[in-house]
C-alpha cells in the first residue's frame, strides 16, 4: 500500500511539473524562436432536431480560431494538437415546447 501511494505521489508531482514548464514555456516564449500561438480552421455542423426525433445536418461557416502551441491549455486557449483533431463543432439545435436549445460539442 505504501508503494502504490508512493508511486502515485511521484506521478502526480511529475504531472504538475510538466504542466509548470509547459506554462513557463509558452507564458515567457520559451525557446525564443517559436511562436506560441497558431490558428487552426474549425467546421461548424448544425445538427437540427426534426419532430420525427431524427436530426437533419447542415454545414455552418468555417471559423479561424487560435490556439496555443502546448500540450495543456494555457492564456485561455486551447492547444493546437486537440482542436486540430476536433476541427469539426457540432452544434445541436432542438425543439422543447417554444424555446429553442442550443448544445455546442467538440
């Protein structure tokens, strides 16, 4: 039991560690030759609820958005590595009564 809290203490400290230096790199640029920021184009899918339960797809306008070039999000942004795997935004529109709900998903 000692060696499993043990080990688990020294994963999670090597876990805040490499999320400190990946602050510390991209907050202070850290190789000074890279850029820290990158855009990637992001697909927007409207999935619309039909009375039938059904849903119809339509395709939205694409979006630039920025990302930051780290493996944690980092200055409020998402990393470049995720959303360019999730490029494609799927925003669910459905009918409850006369109100109108909208769920955005990556």
């Amino acid at each position: 039991m000692r060696l499993i809290l043990r080990v688990a203490g020294i994963a999670l400290l090597a876990l805040a560690g490499l999320y400190v230096g990946d602050y510390l790199s991209a907050r202070y640029r850290i190789p000074a030759n890279r850029q820290i920021l990158g855009s990637v184009q992001v697909r927007t899918l409207w999935a619309v609820r039909m009375k039938n339960g059904r849903f119809e797809y339509s395709l939205g306008d694409t979006e630039t958005q920025i990302c930051v070039r780290s493996l944690f999000p980092q200055l409020g942004y998402t990393p470049c590595w995720y959303l360019s795997r999730h490029a494609t935004r799927r925003i669910e529109v459905s009918r409850a009564g006369a109100d109108v709900v909208l769920a955005a998903t990556h």
